[in-house]
C-alpha cells in the first residue's frame, strides 16, 4: 500500500489550503498513491489557540460542497483521503472529525475525536463536543483503518481497542507543536514523548502507524505555537520507516499491511493478554 | 529515592548467586542507596530455556531460609530490596514472583507475574501458572511501588492499572535476550522496541520506570540465549535518567518520584480519560 503524508505549512484561508492539497492530491495520483493522509483541521489555521466564537463559522457541515469537492477529488483521482475537518454535527454539537473517502469517493465512515485537549493554546473544550462514535476502524478497500486524532495518541487504551476490533493500521492526524518558552531540553523531551507513545502503540498491537503534524508558526496575540511537523510512518516494531523533519515534506512511503502477520506470530501478545483481569482500566481512578 | 540496579550474569549456583548479592548489597547500602532491584529470577540460570521437571526443585517455599536471609540483609543494611524468585506455592503450582522487602526486612508485598510467555527458549507456561493477585501497586516506607514482571513489560493495561492504583513508579525486574539466529538488524530492531515499549508506560502515565535484566550467555544443548541488559531508568516523560550497555553494570540512580506532579499538570492525561469508552480492552477479540 503506497502512502502519501502531507506535512505542510496552513495558508490562512480555507480557499487556499483547498486548492493547495488539491494539487498535492493530483502529484499524488501521478505516483500511484492509495491512500493520502492529511493533518488535523488542515482546511484552517489552528484556531483553537485562542476564544472566539466567529470560529464557529468555519465548521462544515455534511451537505457542504466542500466535503463533496474531495470526495469527487478522491474519485477523479482514485486515491482514498484522510480528510480531517471541523465538523458542525447541529446547532451547538460541533466535532474534531475525520472523514475517510474511499478510491470510489465514497464515504467509508467517519471519526470523531475522542480525548479533547485543553491546555493553553489548545483550548479545545471549548470548539468540540468529545466524539461519540467510539473507536471503530473503518473498512475501505485498502483494509480496515484505525483513524485517531492528535490527542487521542497519548491513550494505549484507544489504539488497543481499534486493535482488538480488528483495525491493520493506524492513522493519526494531529496539530501539536512547541511553545517557544520551553528550553530547548524540554522541547526535545515533548518531540521525543511523542515519537515514543506513537511507536509503542505500533509495538504493543503489532501495527504500523501513520502520523501526520503541521508545520509553520501560528499565533495570535497571546500564544504562540511552533508546529513540529516530524510526520513519521512506523513498522509494526514501532521501527521507522519514515520520518520528516521540521519544515515542509510531503512523504511517500509504501506500507507492508502483511509484516503484522509474522510480528504477532513471533511476538504473540495478543495470546496472552489478561484480559479479565483489566476491568479496572473502565475506571476514572481506583481511591484506596 | 536512590536506586540501585543490578545487572549482572547469573552464576551456575543458587549459592553464588547469594553471596555475590549479598555483597552487593552491602555495596550498594554503603551508598545510601534506598532500595535495590534485581532482575528476574536472579538466583538461577534462566532454567525455562528448556522443559526439565528437576528444575522445580529451584523453587522457594514461604517459608525458606533464604527469603529469611534476604529479609535480614534488607534489615541490616536498612533497604528495601526488590527480590525476583521462583515462588512454590504448593505441589503443582508454581509462579514467577517478587516479594519487596521494606527497609525494615518485613514484606512489604508480592506480585507474582501476570503475562506468562512461551517460546522457542522461553519456555515459561511449562513452568508457571498465570499471576491471581492482579496488579496491585506494593506500598512501603518509599511510597506505592508497582511491581511488573518481564513479559508484561509489552502490555500497556498492566501499567495502566497499576498507575490508576496510585503507583508511583513501575519496576520491571526482567530476563530478555537475542536469538543468535536473528540479523543484527532484527536484534536491534527488538531491543529498541523494548527500550520504547516500557519508556511509553512512563510517558501514558507520567511515572518513572525502571528495567532490569540480566546479561550474559545461557544456553542448553538445543538454545542459547545472549541476554541483553539494557537495564534503564526513565522518568515521566519516558527521558533516559540513566542506561546500563550489554555487560555487567551496577547503576546507582537519584529517581525524583515528585516530578510526576509537574508532568501531570503539563500533560493532562488522567484528566482526559475516556474510561466509560474502554470496556472493549476487557475483550479477548471483537469479531466482525
């Protein structure tokens, strides 16, 4: 399976981002790609750094032309699309989503961001209702796909579960990137935790795991945030077999959905799981 | 909390392998060290490297002389002492065990190993029945330690739990090794995915985490085994503190277990939990 991961700087208009991935979609094709991942919310600046309800008008909703642009764009080009977007589910009801098309253009299925961040800069709370779907892989016909979205990566329960429910590979796009007033020391500390988690998941479920990450400098007047970008695609070892650096880079990489076969047979967890024993895990904490 | 790692080869006897811990021990309570962690059924060669009913008789009972030896060297030398043994429950059943001794030489508590390997060299299931005390974290003079064993190192729930029982750290007393058969590629590949599978339970749950392994050759007429030492320690955002190579070392280690109250205010994972969504990891599989 050949991959695209587009690791690029945000424009500052959806029209532009538009027809900047769409170009990136038609490169793409022309390599024979299956499947093209994108970041997370990437039609938008990250606008979560700050309060403002106007932010509001910038979700889509499931008539939107837009979301029938790509799907007529996956068609066209035969390429599925990880298309991450700011979903407004009803008045009020607004989701941190994904949509992935098929090769066909249509609609796989959906994810909605389950762990919703807050912190400052990432004042997520406030824009997404946490995803109500739960962690399900959604089948297309390059296999069964577990999508999970930027926070969700620092939770091994959500990359077990799409796992257990029988998901080949993993996709995460995220928005995540530095605050310039940490040492150097402890941006390195964050970027390397993040690699880490990301890697263990491929590890603990034998999967390959796809991450992508902005790059590029967005503020506004309070918060500053570095994006990272260091996409990487990752064996079911958690050995990389990609990564990107700081800057933009669009990676094609191929994918070897059958190398977890041989991992799980020599590496069988999944045999020996305790599984009746994890009840606790369904608890917020256990008070002693 | 000063800890001390011991990594080194197994001696051919039970009796060798006492004295030299013993000394050790004394070492390392010259030091001011707090408490001491060996490594997995650091009294006897890795004698699951091949199916011999004889070597049952390796096993301690409750109430052997050399549980009492080691409650007074943790005693006499005021540390606690983090003791890896085959445990003889009574005829037939047998676990892979640790009992910490409190500075005091009192028994703090026991795990016995949860996840039971078995493969070609690690012939555990032959020898062991499964953990039933669950994964309690062991309270003592320190504070509340979660013990694990080895193979469950690969099983993100085994920590999980533990941290959501109040553990304050995670130690790993553990006996892993290369199969010379393997590429330099895949041995690394494997140590690597060792290192980062525990260095992520540090990361998931903001904790420190500490490995120990043996080194050395093993070996019996049909497998050998090149035990890989590696033994670590990680602080809560998965950062080496310090990291043993392939041969004997002894590690003499200052674990702030108070920066985990720093790190969870940063990064806010137990906040964001979505427990209520995890039942499914009490599954064995979720078929379609």
């Amino acid at each position: 399976m050949k991959v695209c991961l587009v690791q690029k700087n945000c424009n500052f208009t959806i029209d532009e981002n538009i027809s900047q991935s769409e170009k990136i979609i038609l490169e793409a094709a022309k390599k024979n790609v299956d499947i093209i991942v994108f970041s997370e919310l990437f039609l938008c600046r990250y606008f979560c750094i700050s309060y403002e309800q106007k932010n509001f008008d910038l979700a889509l909703e499931d008539n939107s032309k837009i979301i029938k642009h790509f799907s007529n764009l996956a068609f066209s080009n035969n390429i599925a699309i990880v298309f991450p977007y700011f979903e407004k589910r009803t008045q009020g009801i607004y989701h941190n989503s994904v949509i992935l098309f098929d090769k066909d253009g249509s609609i796989a299925g959906k994810y909605r961001k389950m762990h919703i961040p807050d912190d400052p800069g990432y004042f997520e709370k406030f824009y997404f209702t946490p995803g109500d779907l739960g962690f399900e892989p959604i089948n297309c016909s390059l296999g069964k796909i577990g999508i999970l979205i930027c926070w969700d990566q620092w939770f091994p329960e959500a990359a077990r579960i799409m796992a257990l429910k029988g998901a080949q590979m993993l996709i995460y796009p995220t928005a995540i990137g530095f605050d310039g007033k940490d040492s150097k020391l402890e941006q390195n500390k964050q970027l390397d935790s993040w690699l880490t988690i990301q890697r263990s998941h491929a590890i603990a479920n034998s999967l390959p795991v796809i991450s992508v990450n902005r790059v590029g400098l967005e503020s506004d007047n309070k918060q500053k945030i570095k994006f990272w970008g260091n996409s990487f695609v990752c064996g079911p070892q958690g050995e990389f077999i990609e990564k990107a650096g700081y800057t933009e880079q669009i990676l094609f990489v191929d994918v070897d959905l059958n190398q977890s076969e041989k991992i799980r047979r020599t590496w069988p967890f999944f045999r020996d799981r305790r599984y009746k024993d994890y009840a606790e895990i369904s608890r917020c904490f256990i008070d002693t």
